[in-house]
C-alpha cells in the first residue's frame, strides 16, 4: 500500500526542499536569477523528477484510479522486466482526471503562483520541466545548464503537489503538520482529508498545505476558488 511508502515519501521531498533552500541562500528566487543554472540545481531536479515518477507510481494503487481503462495493465508496466515499460505518457493518462492542471501551488518566500502540471490540461503532452529532466539525464555533462532555478523550483512545486494530492499520503502529512486546518482536532481532519477534493463538509475553515517554501490551499465547498494571494498560508 502506498501509505506505508509515505513517511520515506515526505522526508525525500523535504531533504528536496532543503537544498533547494540552501542555494536560494546564496541566489535568491527573483526574475533576474531564474536563467542561473548550477550542477547543484542538475542534480536537485534529476532527483526531484524521479520521487515524482516514484510517488505517482505507488499512488496509482489507490483505488480511485481502479476505473482507469486498462490499469491493471498500467500497474503492472511499473514491474516490467521487458517493454512496454510504464512512462510519463501513462501517468498523464492515470492522472489527468485528478485536474492537476488545474492546481496552483505557492512559493511563498516570493508571494507567487504558477501551474507546474499546466500542459496535462490537453490528452497529450508533458511539462517543459520534464523534457529538461530527460535530457539531463540523458546527457549530464552537456545538459546540465538547462536544469534552470526557475526549471528546477517548477519541478519542485510539481513534487509537492502530487505529494498532498496523494490520498494514501494524507495521514502522514496531518501527523507532520504539513496539513492543517483551524478548529479541528487531528483525527477530524484525517478524516475531512481522506476524501478528494472537492472537500463536502459544514466547516467553513480553510484547509492548506504548506512546507517551508511551498503552499496549497485545498477547494471546499465553502471555499471553492483556490489562492488569491499567499496570506491563507500564513
């Protein structure tokens, strides 16, 4: 079951988060710094993209996907010994009815917003982030320069987005106070959590997610818009 992959999940994402942090110490997230690329931000990206492909893998075994046509065939790619081997392609075609495209999440040292999964809103075609992955890991040595800061935190924000979109996940995330909601105890908001959005309840809280540079503001139905501004996180 995946939820017993979540506490490797999160701590990974967070060793993540750290170095991403520790090189904005030295160059900070603005316009002016977003083209700077480092072999720090190479291998900060290869490892983001890959616990995403990791995280998504062990996600589709909730069983809110079991109506996906052909999953049992797409769960089985992840163990292949031979091709078809499971890829990005399949993930868009598991994935895409969760409406990721449709989800901002927050760097919240800089107040700002962007989409990371925007491309999954058509049936084909992946993130820029991602053809950048490939081909630093394709070719390390003559790639490198394109793993970007502005590259590299869109990868990060997109890690972060699937690590709380991930249902089996939620509990964890409660328990580390990665999720969190006003006037609720902890199992209540396990509980108001383990549905997906958008969340049905008579509470008229706000439900977020936040880590030290990312924040997602959960749709409810008293609150059915995301974000506007990074003042909910705080």
């Amino acid at each position: 079951m995946a939820s017993h992959h979540a506490d490797t999940a999160i701590e990974s994402f967070l060793e993540l988060e750290r170095r991403l942090e520790h090189f904005t110490r030295t160059i900070p997230f603005a316009p002016e710094h977003l083209r700077v690329h480092s072999p720090l931000l190479a291998s900060l990206l290869l490892d983001a993209c890959s616990l995403i492909e990791t995280v998504l893998k062990s996600a589709m075994d909730n069983s809110r996907y079991d109506a996906v046509a052909n999953i049992a065939q797409l769960r089985a790619r992840r163990y292949a010994a031979a091709p078809p081997f499971l890829n990005i392609n399949d993930l868009r075609v598991v994935f895409r009815a969760d409406m990721l495209y449709a989800k901002p999440v927050w760097y919240l040292p800089h107040g700002s917003s962007s989409f990371p999964w925007y491309v999954w809103r058509q049936a084909n075609g992946n993130p820029s982030w991602w053809k950048t992955y490939n081909e630093v890991k394709h070719s390390r040595f003559e790639n490198s320069r394109f793993a970007s800061l502005g590259t590299t935190t869109h990868a990060m924000k997109a890690l972060f987005l699937v690590l709380v979109q991930t249902l089996d996940y939620r509990e964890r995330l409660v328990d580390r106070g990665m999720i969190r909601r006003d006037k609720r105890t902890i199992n209540n908001l396990k509980a108001d959590v383990a549905q997906w959005e958008t969340t049905q309840d008579n509470w008229n809280t706000l439900i977020v997610a936040t880590s030290s540079l990312f924040g997602y503001r959960f749709l409810h139905q008293a609150h059915p818009a995301h974000a506007k501004d990074a003042s909910v996180f705080l």
